[in-house]
C-alpha cells in the first residue's frame, strides 16, 4: 500500500513537473514569436528608410519620423526632427532629379523592444555622389527610440553619436 501511494505521488509529481516545463517552454516560443514578428517590421522600417534616400523621396522619409521627433548631432546638440528635414530637403530633391546620387545601408549592433517601443544601435553608412561623380562617404555610429502607433513604427529621436570606421562597420556584417 505504502509502495503504491509512493509511486502514485512520484507519477503526480512527475506529471506536475512535465506540464509546467511544457507551459514554460510554450510560453518562451510565444515571446520568440512575437519579437521575431516585431523585428521583421522593423527590419522592414529600415529598409523603407533606405528605400526613401535613394529614390529622394523626401515625404517617405519624413512620413518615418513622429512629428516631435529629435534628432541629437555628434557635436552635443539637439535639434527637432522639423529643422533637420529641412536642412536635408534640398539633398532628397537632388536625388529625386538625378543631380546627385545617395545612398544608406544600416546594420544593427543591439535590438531592446517591446510590441509598441524599440531602441536600436548600429552604424549607418551613408554615400553621397555630385553631378561630377566626386563621392563622399559617412560611417556614423547611431542610436534610434522608435514608437509604435497604429501599427506603424515612427522614429522618435535619432542620435548620431560618433564617426565609425570601415572596420567597425563590416564586423556588423
């Protein structure tokens, strides 16, 4: 009777054990899930932002950015993503009319987020070619916070933290 009680508890135990491991391990795939669908959409933002800077569609890279968006310079300073746009309207315009040639790739180092919020680090690479073909090139270490908000992601403060080299940016590869 005693053997039988034991073995019965033991299979319970077991039982509980094996269906709590089972929760837990459903629960973990669930999360991978959801943030594996949240960085598709944002694989797709950055690509979308690629996409804006070299066809020079300036109201596609503006429609990116929240409107109280900021932008933070390497040279510790702040401005609202308003004055940046349109400090950079003139290059999209270039680009749209075959005046100049630009280009950004990014590659990202660490990915936070949630369902609704991300903070992305990387290093964008920018090129830039004039009329003459003379080129100009940018590797920029960067941060992004981006929100999500009705089912668009926005970017809600940029900050070009420092110049990257060439190395830094293909160990991202």
């Amino acid at each position: 009777m005693k053997k039988n009680l034991f073995l019965t508890a033991i299979i319970i135990i077991v039982s509980i054990g094996t269906t709590k491991a089972n929760s837990f391990n459903n629960n973990i795939y669930q999360e991978i899930q959801k943030d594996s669908a949240r960085l598709s959409e944002l694989d797709k933002f950055w690509t979308e932002l690629s996409r804006t800077v070299r066809e020079g569609d300036f109201e596609g890279y503006q429609a990116a950015y929240h409107p109280d968006a900021v932008l933070v310079i390497k040279q510790n300073k702040s401005i609202s993503i308003t004055e940046a746009l349109d400090n950079w309207k003139q290059g999209f315009i270039d680009t749209k009319l075959g005046k100049k040639n630009d280009k950004v790739e990014f590659r990202l180092s660490k990915r936070i987020g949630s369902k609704t919020t991300a903070f992305e680090t990387g290093i964008f690479y920018f090129t830039s070619t004039d009329s003459h073909g003379n080129p100009t090139e940018d590797y920029i270490h960067f941060e992004m916070l981006l929100v999500k908000r009705n089912d668009k992601w926005y970017a809600l403060m940029e900050n070009q933290k420092s110049e990257a080299t060439k190395e830094e940016w293909k160990a991202l590869e």
